[in-house]
C-alpha cells in the first residue's frame, strides 16, 4: 500500500541555545515515519516527548524547524498558510482532546461546516449529515448546539465532522482523555467500523490502553525521538 | 457566504452585552454627527440671516471706494436703480440708504454716530428696524424733526422719547456742516453694540438735504426671493448692476469675517466628526479585539478544519459590517428625531453677539439628505476601517499557538 504520511528527519526546537541562556527544547528530534494508506496507528509516550507536536507538524498546524512531511506524495511543508488551510479542508480531519466545536452551531451545522467550505451543494450535504449521525448515534440531537451535548456526544459530533468529507488522514489528538471509560471505547469502536468501512488513516496521540489495543500500529516516542515503532 | 454570513450573526448574538454596548457607542456618534451637522446649518442660516436680515440686507450696491473709507462722498446716481432692482424676479426688496458721519448731541452729551437716511416704506420689508423699535413709533417719513437711536445711545446722551437732540452732518462738499434739531421719535434694541451705540436713523429725504445732493446715494440694500442666492457668484445680477461707478456685492464680500468664520465652521464639523471617529474606532478595535481574543481558540479550530484566512478575515469584517449597519440605522433614526424636536423648537441664543452678529431666532437644527445618507454612510466605512486591524490579526493567528491549551 501506498505511504499517506511521510515524515523526513523532522525536526521542531523550542527555546534558544545561546552563550548567555541555553534553553533549547528538542520537541521533536529527526523523526521520520511512514504510515501507509488504512492504518490505524497510535503515537504512544510520555507526557512532552512530542506526540503532539508531530501531529500538529503533520497536520500543518504548525512549521518544523528541519526536515518535511509529505501527505499523500504532496510536500506541505513548503505551502502558505492559505494553501494549508484548503489542503487540510480537503485532505486532514482533525479529532480534539477537548472536542472543539463551533460553539454557536449546531450539531448538524458543525458537520456540515467543512462541506460549506468545500462548495458541496445543501443536497449532497444534508445526506451526508443525516448518514453520519446515524453512523454516531446522534441523529435525535441534530439541532442541539454544543453546549446542549454530554462530552461524548460532543466527541461523537466531532468524529463526525472530521470523517464526513472523507478526507484521507484523520488526526485525533488524545480523543478519549476526556471520556469516562465505557464512552471511550464505544467511540474508538464506532472509529475503528469507520476505519474498516471506508479505510480512511487514521493517527491517533494518546496515552490510553484502550486505543493501544485496537491500534495496528504503534509508534512510541521518547524526548522527541522514535524509541519503538511495533506494528502488530 | 451563507456560512460566514450564519457564524457573524451567531457570533454577535452570543454576547449580547458587548454587541450592545459597541452598538450604543456606533450609534451615539452616528446621533452627534446628525445632530452637529443639522445644528451647524441651523447655526450658520441663522447667523446669515441675523446678519443679513436683520439690517444690512442680502446684498448691497455702493460706490466701488465708499467701503473702504465710508466716506459720504463716494456716492452714486439713484436714478431708476431701485425700480430697475424691484423689477428683478430674484429679489423681493430694495431700498435705499444715505449713510455720513455726524455728531449728535443733546443737553447732557454729544456723541459720533453714523445717520443712515432710510426710506420708511421700503426700508421695513428689507430689514427688521420696525420691529426693532422698543420705544415709541417707527419713522414715518411725515415730519423732518423725527429720528430713531439706539436704547444705549439714549442712555448716553441722557434722552428719552420726544426729547430734543441736534444732528451735525457735514456737506458733502465740505463746505459746511449742516443742522437740523430733531425729536426722538423711537428708541431701537437690535442687541448689537455698534449698532444700538452707533447709529441714527432719519428720513432718507431729510438726510439728503443735509448732505446737500439728493440725487446721489451711498447704498441701496436688496434681498433676494432665496437668501442662499445671494452667495451664487454666477448671477447676471453682479454684472449688471456694476459699473466704474457703482459695485453690486453680496454679503459675503461685504462681511468677509462673518463668511471666514462660517467657512470654519465646515471644518469645526471635520475635526468634531473626526474625534467622533477616533472615539468609536478605538472602542470597535477594543471590542473586536476582545470579541477575537475570546475566541482564539475557536479561529484555532476552524482554521485547522480548512478555513482560510481570507474567509476569517471576511468573517471579521462582516461582523464589523452587521454591528455598523444596525448602529447606523438606530443612530440615522434617532439623529434625525433630535434634529426634527430640535427644530420644532429651537435653542435659544437671542440676545448673544457673535463677531458682531446678534443672533435673532433660536437656532433651528436643520435636516437635510446628507444625514441619512453620506453621514452614516461614513460612520459604516470608518466602522470597517476600524475593523481592518483586528481581521487581519485573526486571519494571520497560527493555529498551532491558537489552539495550544485545547489541542
């Protein structure tokens, strides 16, 4: 299968080394991955060993100070910030710790949002939206805004949203830290039949068994670097 | 444009306070700008009109030297000018005036005024002398021993009404100095020093023959049917009544600090619409920044979900727009109501001197097209411009840094 994400020697610093303060932070330290096309893999470590920045870098949240990510052949670390927001529009969905929505939309309209964006017609959109709430339960809360919803209902709208535009990646940042136990696994569950059903990639940060055991991969990472990359 | 147009509205209403308040400030200033701009109008025709035509008329004929020096000499030949004047479509009075020096005395003083020579009859359509009067009767042209003073000239020479005072008007050929005892027929109140302290007013046909030469004139006044004629360079009029002779001016020429200051205060206007400006600009920037720095977060999200920054910066802009619009109706609506209450009524300046004015009428605020459209017009585009700053600040935020404590 073909490789969605490649990452080159890729490096992000925080900080500075100097001869008066030396607070140079390696975030992330010559990382270089490759995650093919349908996989469901995990970034796995310690609190500040880069998880998150090697997705942010990957999701070009954010520029590495070395190296490039290439998604889907495509070199994005060269591109304005114009051009990474529609290469995320169309390619990347993003999964977040703290769910993230638009708070004065709906729940129906923060799915519909990128597909506005996208220029896709109401027809087209308002199918999609129906089809997905349904896929995550929540075809009876359309019209709630997000303060209205539980957090996993809430996380549900938000997996949602990432998928409905069926973008390749799918980056989830540590979705299930906010969950209690029994909603985590139903929306890892609900995650993994969209990942068999529609063989999107998805990558997840996390520090949570539970994805670890559905993950087919594991890359672990450990002051920015690659310690263990396990696939299973 | 649905979808920013959807997420701006939203946005507004989500903080009802703040959107509030950035709507009273908009409005309030878009109120001042109607109001100053209907009052500034009011207060410029009132005083034009208080200058004008309270005495000195809309425009005036002389001998092209006489305003230098008002020297009675300069004089020019009345025939025919004011029946040719009243035959005018444009103007709806004419009269004619002698104008000297002379000294008047009585038993207890002797004082310099200016004896203006007026004709009765056409004198009291031009000016408002007849109503001016405070005591006794205005002249009638029917006895040579009537003349009319100022209430402080009275005062001066000690007189009242019927008591006798003596006018000295020098020759115009400077030949003699010409007498005549005269009785206080009325005691005028124009409210003007120069004007109550400084003139007498007599029977153009008396004040002639003091002279010495009735068939010369130093004024003829006129008014036009539309005072605001009167500041139209263009008219045939100016030509036609012109001559090496004789100069037909407009009160602008005339009072040339009276019009300068008028001119300033189009830029009083300028500079109190500017600090209007300033005011709302910085508390729009205030409130967007605030609106945005609530929200950063959230520009985070949907800048990392594929909104670009242009559709941010849009989407910042609109709700500028939204906020403007609704402040520049309310503010238009209320502008005009004080403006419409204000001229029903007026403020009352009478009685108050400025650069040699009397302000006769309340100052009657004025409405006029330019309140409910350019004006509010300006406050919307200044709203925007106000808004630029903070909409390129949030289309250029990072969403990395925007999203760091919620990523």
């Amino acid at each position: 299968m073909n490789n969605v994400i490649q990452t080159e020697t890729l490096s992000r610093y925080f900080g500075e080394s100097s001869k008066e303060a030396d607070t140079l932070v390696k975030a992330l330290d010559k990382v270089s991955i490759e995650i093919k096309q349908g996989e469901f893999s995990a970034i796995v470590g310690p609190s500040g060993s880069g998880k998150s920045t090697l997705l942010h870098l990957i999701g070009g949240l954010d520029t590495p100070d070395e190296g490039s990510v290439l998604l889907a052949g495509t070199q994005i670390s060269e591109m304005s910030s114009a051009e990474l927001c529609r290469y995320r529009r169309d390619n990347i969905g993003f999964i977040f710790q703290a769910y993230n929505l638009i708070p004065v939309l709906s729940a129906a309209e923060n799915i519909e949002y990128i597909m506005l964006l996208q220029g896709i017609d109401e027809q087209e959109r308002r199918k999609r939206t129906i089809e997905i709430l349904q896929q995550v339960g929540l075809s009876d809360k359309e019209n709630r805004r997000p303060n209205q919803l539980s957090g996993g209902q809430q996380q549900r709208v938000a997996v949602a949203r990432a998928m409905v535009s069926q973008p390749k990646i799918i980056l989830a940042d540590e979705p299930t830290a906010n969950l209690d136990s029994q909603t985590g696994i139903e929306l890892l569950t609900m995650m993994k039949k969209l990942n068999q059903e529609q063989g999107m990639t998805f990558l997840f940060s996390t520090h949570d068994p539970k994805i670890m055991e559905r993950a087919s991969r594991i890359i672990y990472l450990e002051d920015g670097k690659v310690v263990k990359d396990e696939t299973r | 444009m649905y979808l920013l147009w959807k997420l701006a509205s939203r946005n507004i209403l989500r903080n009802t306070k703040r959107s509030i308040l950035t709507i009273l400030l908009i409005s309030t200033s878009v109120i001042i700008v109607i109001f100053s701009d209907g009052f500034v109008v009011g207060m410029t025709d009132n005083m034009v009109k208080s200058a004008t035509r309270v005495f000195s008329g809309d425009a005036q004929i002389h001998h092209p030297e006489f305003l230098q020096s008002y020297d009675p000499s300069y004089r020019f030949n009345l025939s025919g000018l004011v029946k040719s004047l009243q035959d005018e479509p444009l103007i709806a009075a004419v009269t004619a005036r002698s104008i000297s020096p002379a000294m008047i005395s009585s038993s207890a003083n002797i004082k310099s005024v200016q004896a203006i020579g007026i004709n009765p009859d056409t004198e009291k359509h031009l000016s408002k002398i007849e109503s001016s009067v405070i005591a006794g009767n205005y002249l009638t042209g029917d006895t040579t021993t009537e003349i009319m003073i100022g209430y402080l000239l009275a005062e001066a020479l000690e007189v009242t009404l019927n008591d006798r005072v003596v006018l000295s008007i020098p020759a115009l050929d400077q030949s003699d100095v010409s007498q005549d005892l005269f009785r206080v027929s009325g005691i005028f109140q124009f409210n003007t020093k120069m004007m109550d302290e400084g003139m007498v007013f007599l029977p153009l046909e008396h004040s002639l023959q003091l002279l010495g030469d009735t068939n010369s004139i130093q004024e003829v006044a006129f008014n036009f049917v539309n005072p605001k004629l009167a500041e139209d360079t263009s008219l045939q009029i100016w030509q036609k009544y012109s001559s090496n002779e004789q100069v037909a001016q407009s009160w602008t020429e005339i009072f040339p600090t009276l019009s300068t200051l008028l001119g300033m205060l189009d830029y009083t206007m300028l500079i109190v619409g500017l600090i209007l400006y300033m005011i709302v600009a910085l508390g729009v920037i205030n409130s967007m920044f605030m609106s945005i720095y609530e929200r950063t977060w959230e520009f985070g999200v949907i800048k990392a979900v594929g909104t670009t920054p242009q559709q941010i910066f849009q989407l910042i802009m609109l709700e500028g727009f939204i906020l403007a619009i609704i402040s520049a109706v309310i503010g238009t609506l209320l502008g005009l109501l004080v403006n419409y209450l204000v001229a029903i009524n007026g403020i009352d300046y009478s009685q108050i001197e400025f650069v040699g004015v009397t302000i006769v009428d309340p100052v009657k605020t004025v409405i006029r097209p330019i309140q409910y459209s350019q004006l509010p017009l300006w406050v919307v585009l200044l709203t925007l411009i106000a808004c630029l700053y903070p909409a390129i600040f949030a289309a250029r935020l990072v969403p990395n840094k925007a999203l760091h404590k919620s990523l």
